[in-house]
C-alpha cells in the first residue's frame, strides 16, 4: 500500500462534508459541462475519483461512469453512495495507472479533478490516458495552477507530489503524449484559509484535449 493509498483511505468518510471539496467539483463540472460536447453515448472514465463527486455531477450528462482511485477507502464511499441511492450507470474501480499495467477498458472522456498533484510519475499516467480513449476521445485535467507549497498542511507532504501545475508544462507534456487541439481556461478561483496566513486565493484550471 502507498502513502497515498493510506492518507486517503483515512479521510474517506468525512471527504464529503467539507463544503470547500463539493463546490469545488461541482464548479469543475459546470465548466466541463459548458466546453465540452457531452452525450448520453459516452462512457466517462474519472480518474483520481476519491468519492466520486465529479463523476456523480457529470454522470447525468452521459451514459456511464467508471470512478477509477487507487484509494479502497475513497472507493468504499463512492461504492455506498451507488448502493444507497440506487445510481445506475457507475462503478468504482481500484486503479493505480502509475503501477498496474492499463486496463482494456476504453472511453470517450476522461476526467481528472485535483489529483493530478498526487501523482508523482504524471508522464506516465498522462500517457495512458491517451492508451485509455477511443480514437476523437478527450481529456479534461483540472488541478491547481502553480501555488507556493501552502495549499496543503505540511501532515500531507508525503502524498503531494506537484505544488500546482504551470498550465504550458502540462500542455507540452500532453502534446508529447500525442494530444492535440489543446485548450485551457480557468474553472474557478477561490480564498482558503492557510496556516498562519491570511486567506490565500488559489485558481484550478482545466486544460482540455482530444486524440
Ligand atoms: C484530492 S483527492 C480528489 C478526489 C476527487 N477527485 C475530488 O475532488 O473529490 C485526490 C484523489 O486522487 C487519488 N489518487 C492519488 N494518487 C493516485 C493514483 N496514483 N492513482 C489513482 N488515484 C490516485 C486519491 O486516492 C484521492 O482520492
């Protein structure tokens, strides 16, 4: 088990209650929503799901959802929430693509809110998602834009990887994945209290591309 898997797994059941986290994927969703052409035919890959918030926001707007975590704790929530309210059309997958070799599955979208900045091997990860889509398929990865370390409590350091990303870093290294038609906008800004600070205002991207 990583330290990642670990950290997660400990914060699972109380995920959902800090109103910060809901809006903030309720926020990226409206975004995605609004910029990318979604049908009830697509299946949706959303990977890094935690809980599954940006998939259960997104999950009227296509046909399927797959919550991909490598976190069992983060996936048991998602799983209680499918069971409890009866959802159809989603599912919840244990999946580490910086470990496990990538699965047959192939989607029209993938998703991926704040979790890129967990992930230590992004190059990888990044390169299997182009594996992972249908020939026209598309990716949309929102994460922090370059922040100075203060996002997070100094407890996480073990399990964040990337202090926020430089928006034109990640557009090179999708290009080099073999993405194209490459846009970014901003999905939402927002103030969060930070240690000994005052609230320090953070903005989240979401860069878009198709193969
Ligand atoms: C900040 S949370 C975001 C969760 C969810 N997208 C949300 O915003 O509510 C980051 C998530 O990425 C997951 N994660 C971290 N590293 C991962 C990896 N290598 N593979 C899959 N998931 C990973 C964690 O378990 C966690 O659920």
């Amino acid at each position: 088990m990583t330290h990642s898997t670990t950290h997660f797994d400990r914060v699972a059941a109380d995920w959902d209650s800090e109103p910060r986290r809901v809006v903030l994927m309720r926020s990226i969703a409206e975004k995605i929503v609004r910029v990318v052409p979604l049908d009830r035919e697509m299946d949706l890959l959303d990977y890094g799901c935690g809980t599954g918030l940006l998939g259960l926001f997104l999950l009227p707007y296509v046909g399927t959802v797959t919550g991909a975590d490598n976190s069992p704790g983060m996936l048991a929530e998602l799983q209680r929430k499918i069971a409890a309210g009866g959802v159809e059309r989603i599912r919840a997958i244990q999946l580490d693509l910086e470990r496990d070799p990538v699965p047959c599955a192939r989607y029209h979208l993938i998703v991926s809110g704040m979790a890129l900045h967990h992930i230590a091997d992004t190059d990888t990860v990044l390169r299997a998602f182009h594996t992972l889509l249908h020939p026209g398929g598309m990716l949309c990865l929102a994460d922090l834009d370059t922040e100075p370390g203060i996002f997070h409590p100094a407890e996480m350091d073990s399990v964040v990887h990337h202090h926020g990303f430089d928006r034109a870093e990640i557009k090179r290294k999708l290009l080099s994945s073999g993405f194209s038609e490459l846009t970014d906008a901003t999905a939402i800004r927002f103030f969060k209290p930070v240690a000994g600070r005052q609230d320090y205002e953070f903005s989240v991207f979401l860069i878009t591309g198709r193969i």
